[in-house]
C-alpha cells in the first residue's frame, strides 16, 4: 500500500522522509522524524507507535539497526509491519516482516533507505535510493526526486493517493511538513508543486517563530 524513503544529509544533520500511499493521509500515521536523532517510516499494515518508539531508542544511543532489532523483539503483530530508520550517523536499517504484503522490496545505503510494498515492481526502492544518491541540491529537493523516481519506476500496483514530505533541522518543531490527504489526481505531482512553493519561504518560517523583528515580509496584502 506504500513506498517510501528515509534520509538524513550529514553537511546540515538535517532528517527526513518522503512518502506515497493509495490509502488516505499516509503521512499522518507513517512519517516520523526528530531534529539530532533520526527519520523513521513506519508502513505496510501501520501501527504508528513505532515511530516515536523508535526515535525513542535512538535518542537514547540504540543505532537504527538495533533499534529496529528491539521492535521486532517487542512490538505487536510485526510480522505485519514494515519500518525503516536512518539515524545520526548516516546508519541506516529496515525490517520488512513475514506477512509484509503483495510484490514487497527494500534498499539502503548510507544516509538513505527506501522501501515499498504492494508494489507494480521490485525494483522500486532501488530505483528510489539511487536517485537520491546521485540528486544534488537539499535534502528535501534529493527525497522529493526519489518519491517522483519511484512513482517513474512502477509505485504501486494501483493508483496513489496520498502523500506526504517531512523534514527536521534544529528546531523542535517540523522545518517541512507537507501533506496530501487525498487525492483522485497525482498526489506526488501536487506535493511536489507544494514544495516548490514552500521551498524559498521555508527558512523564513523558522525566523519568524525565533525572532520576529528580523523576518521578512509576508508578501500578501495588507503587509507593508
């Protein structure tokens, strides 16, 4: 029902994912991130307590592999489940248990990992780590690039709709949190216009929760 990718850039230390689903509002119940700790998807059949447990464990010095390692020991129903984490050295980890459903793959390298279930191809997660490997520019631009390469690559067996980009820096709170519910059209393609638009007004967001006196103008009417 869902592919999607895990990164970290070890230039900014800044995390995140990107996601797609046929099912609504995948990114409310999959994606999960914290600034100085990691990114974690939590998919196939979802329990989205995962996430926090896992960013948990790492806060706490467990490696994503290692993390990952306990929920299986600890979790419900993993055989269920499909997570991926990426943390702060750029260690990476998947686990895609027994009953993951339909055509199902994985891949990951440093800083990256990338899997799919349900999937039109296998090659999908592949297709989606490589992009972002040899994508140069932020790492919000790098995971977008990936979710379009593996909607190019097959996605899913049937239609998409829903989708969602997350991305952590310093602060506390999401640098990035774009999200798709639901759509009958493309739900990557609209993120990705979403993003565009985002993209050049995200660090003035975070200047104007710090210090206000300091920000830019909001460029909308009234605003002088």
């Amino acid at each position: 029902m869902t592919f999607s990718i895990v990164g970290h850039c070890p230039e900014t230390g800044m995390f995140g994912l990107a996601i797609s689903s046929s099912s609504p509002a995948v990114a409310a119940r999959c994606a999960f991130a914290r600034a100085g700790v990691g990114a974690v998807s939590t998919q196939n059949v979802t329990d989205p307590r995962l996430g926090p447990q896992a960013l948990d464990l790492m806060e706490r010095g467990a490696t994503p592999g290692e993390a990952l390692a306990i929920l299986e020991r600890t979790g419900n129903y993993m055989a269920w489940r499909q997570v991926l984490a990426v943390g702060r050295t750029g260690e990476s980890a998947i686990y895609s248990g027994t009953e993951v459903l339909g055509r199902w793959s994985e891949a990951q390298d440093m800083n990256v990992a990338a899997a799919g279930n349900l999937l039109a191809d296998t090659a999908v997660p592949e297709a989606m780590v490589a992009t972002f490997r040899t994508t140069t520019g932020g790492l919000g631009h790098r995971l977008m690039e990936a979710l379009v390469s593996g909607l190019a690559s097959g996605g899913e067996a049937g239609p998409v709709h829903s989708a969602g980009l997350l991305l952590v820096d310093r602060q506390s709170w999401p640098l990035a949190e774009l999200r798709i519910d639901w759509t009958t059209d493309c739900p990557i393609a609209a993120l990705s216009e979403a993003w565009k638009v985002f993209e050049p007004q995200m660090d003035a967001y975070v200047t104007r929760a710090l210090d206000p006196r300091s920000a830019p103008s909001y460029g909308v009417p009234g605003d002088e």
